[in-house]
C-alpha cells in the first residue's frame, strides 16, 4: 500500500502489537511528571534505577575505548573481551562455566528476553510467569506471538511460585517458564529451598525451558546468599538461560548492556534476531561493561548496604501505618505492600478507596506522592515503592503518605 493510501485507510496496527501497551508504570510517572512541572512538591517513588552514578572507573574506560577509536560495530552479540569479561563474571560469582558461543550480549537484558522470545516462540506457545512480575515479561511474550500464563501469587508465599502452581499450570504447549530473583516489583528472592521443588517439577517435563532473570543478584541484604538454578541443577544446562546485565548493579541504565548464557543453538538463533535489528550493542558501552564486570567489585555491597537501610525505613514506616502490611523484602530496591485494609475507606473529599489503582491515584492527588499500583503488576490490592532515592525523600514522603491514611474514613 502507498503512504497515501496508507494516511486513507488510517493506522492499523499489527496483530501481534493488539495487547501491548504503554506501561501503567510510565503513566503514573508521567502523570507525576506533569504535576512537577506545574510546581506541585512531588516525590516520585516509582524509578526503576538506582539513583547512584555509575562509578568513575567504568565512565574512564568508556572514554579511553572512543579514544582508541573503538566507535565501530562490534562482533554480533558481543566482542571477544565483553564476552570474555561476562565468562569471568559467571565463574567468580556463580562458579559456572560458558565459551563464548554460549554467551550473547545486547543492548539492556531487556533485548536479551526479548531475543530469546522471538527465537524460540511459535504462536500459541505459552510462557509461564509468576507475577507480580516486571510487566515487559509479557508485553514481549505477546510481541513474539507467544502466550503469557500468568500465575498470581501473593504475600502467603512470599511472593514465590510453589511447585504446586507450577505443575498445574504446565500443558503440552508450555515453552518457558520465567523466574526473577530478586523481583521487580516485590524485592522477594527464591532461596535454595524455593528452587529445589520447582527443579523438580522442570525434571519432569523435559520439553519446557527456563529463563531467569537475575538482574537484581547484586543488590541482595543481610541474611540472603544469592543462587540461580543452574548452580542447583547442572542437569538443566541444556534449557537454560540466565539473564543478566549491568543496570541495575553499577547503575547503569542508560549505558543498555545486558547479556544471557545459555545453550548455543539458542544463542546463535538470538543472534540472527540481534543482527536484524541492533546489529549489535554499543562499542562504547560494551568498553565500560567489561570494566564493570572485571573491575573493583567491592563497592557493590557498599551501595547494598545503603539500599538495605532504605529498605528497613520503608518496610518500618508502611508497617507502621494501619491497613497496611509489608513483607521484608531480600533484595532489589522494591517494597510491594498490601493495603487491603484501605479499600472500601473513604478520603475527606470523597474519593472512595475502591481498588489500589484508586489509592496510588488519591495519593498521588491529595500529597504529591507517586508510587505504582499492584494492578500494573498483576496483582491486587498492593503498590510497589521504589526506594531508589534518598532517604530525605523517603522519609518526606512516607510522613505525607501516613498522614493522608490516617484521614481516611470507613
Ligand atoms: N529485568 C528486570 C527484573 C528489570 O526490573 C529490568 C528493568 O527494570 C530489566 C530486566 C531490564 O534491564 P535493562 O535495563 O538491562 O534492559
């Protein structure tokens, strides 16, 4: 069709893009936005980034790399020494070994989901995910053409699949299942105990793969050692992808480099869906990358301490206040609380608290307070806080967050 023919007809999106939407995250964070810029005093505890700056020594290799000239494409999925520096990070952090041909690189984790997904799904393939969980999970699963299973799980669990749900929920069409741990958006974390049991089920079933997402493996608290499956199950080396990246842990957001591990036939596939559309990841990024992960380590359980006595502020605070309850979270820079005991109250201008969605919005009103309703997650009624921010802030918005609970009546 013409573009002019095209402009008649209107826009039609594709099929796959008919579930697929602007995240629910991002409108409470533009809403939030928008009442900033109009002066209001608004906290925003919805960011999905450590507030940190990435450390000097990896901005300097970055720099020293476009000195040298290094401003060209790089191999597909990765240069030799990025993916020699993501083998050097699985064996010192997790004790497992990867060549390079089982290593892919891309730009954020993000991408490498999203590559794996669309190497591996044919339509009506399904794809089993605990949620609450990070809502692009799906929205890619449904890009891919793939179906997303959703199972719900609540506090009672800690916010983990038990391996109950998970054998009732697998069928001939299962694919993958997807954990993430520590969890965006609850900050829970599977021990060994959680995974055994779900091992087993996956003993099971040969045919179903599995994804984890351990983005979050560095910002774990007191009491917490860290594990992913395969350390647990050597046996599912050949169905298993491990997901990772920079982001989170060296606060690196906006540098977009991730990287998975996995069997070769499928990181080769993810390769060919990499070479149609990035290429590959940034030359630049990939040079602070490789000084991030081979680098000084011991600055990653400084910053951990740092979010760990946010996160006790957090969870004392929302504890504190009635209708509110919050699980102590393992890891990631999340609190998810219930406030089940908030709905059906009414606010002194009248707004009745009919869902978490209509909490997140009233607070957001009546204090300037931004933070994401459990509804974005799949599941109700909590919110996810953020306390990637400073504990000023913090501290400001859990008194403005009380205060306003307190003036709701039943
Ligand atoms: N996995 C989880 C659980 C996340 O929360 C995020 C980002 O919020 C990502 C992956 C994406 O990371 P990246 O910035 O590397 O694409």
């Amino acid at each position: 069709m013409t573009n002019k023919a095209n402009e008649a007809a209107g826009f039609i999106p594709a099929d796959r893009m008919r579930h697929v939407g602007v995240s629910k995250i991002l409108a409470m964070g533009m809403r939030a936005a928008e009442m900033k810029k109009a002066g209001r005093q608004t906290i925003i505890l919805g960011a999905g980034e450590p507030d940190f700056d990435t450390p000097t020594h990896i901005k300097e290799a970055a720099s020293a790399a476009m000195m040298r000239g290094e401003t060209k494409y790089t191999h597909l999925d990765g240069s030799p020494k990025m993916k020699a520096a993501v083998i050097e990070k699985f064996r010192r952090d997790n004790g497992l070994e990867f060549t390079p041909d089982e290593v892919s690189v891309s730009s954020g984790a993000k991408q490498v989901i999203f590559n794996a997904f669309m190497a591996s799904l044919c339509k009506g393939d399904e794809v089993i995910i605990a949620t609450p969980c990070w809502t692009s999970y799906i929205d890619i699963v449904n890009i891919a053409e793939g179906t997303p299973v959703e199972i719900p799980c609540d506090d009672s669990t800690g916010f983990k699949l038990t391996a109950q749900a998970l054998e009732a929920a697998i069928s001939p069409n299962t694919r993958w299942v997807l954990l993430n741990s520590p969890s965006n958006p609850t900050g829970s974390a599977y021990r060994t105990e959680d995974y055994i049991p779900l091992i087993d089920v996956l003993r099971r079933h040969p045919q179903v793969w599995l994804m984890v997402d351990d983005m979050y493996e560095h910002i774990t608290y007191e009491g917490f050692d860290f594990v992913t499956p395969l350390q647990l199950a050597p046996d599912l080396r050949d169905r298993t992808l491990i997901v990772n990246g920079v982001s989170k842990a060296y606060a690196m957001t906006g540098w977009r480099i991730g990287y998975g591990a996995g069997p070769k036939a499928l990181i080769k596939s993810m390769a060919a869906v990499q070479s149609q559309s990035t290429s590959c990841p940034s030359s630049i990024s990939q040079a602070g990358a490789i000084a991030a992960l081979t680098g000084p380590q011991n600055f990653l359980k400084e910053r951990a301490r740092v979010f760990q006595s946010r996160r006790n502020l957090v969870v004392k605070h929302l504890n504190a206040i009635d209708g509110i309850t919050c699980r102590t979270p393992e890891g990631a820079f999340y609190t998810f609380a219930n406030c089940k005991g908030l709905i059906g109250k009414t606010a002194p201008d009248g707004t009745v608290i009919d869902s978490d969605t209509a909490f997140c919005n009233w607070v957001l009103d009546s204090t300037g307070v931004a933070m994401v309703p459990g509804e974005a997650f799949g599941v109700s009624p909590y919110f996810r806080i953020s306390y990637a921010t400073s504990t000023e802030e913090l501290t400001e918005a859990l008194e403005r967050l009380e205060k306003a609970c307190l003036s709701l009546t039943s």
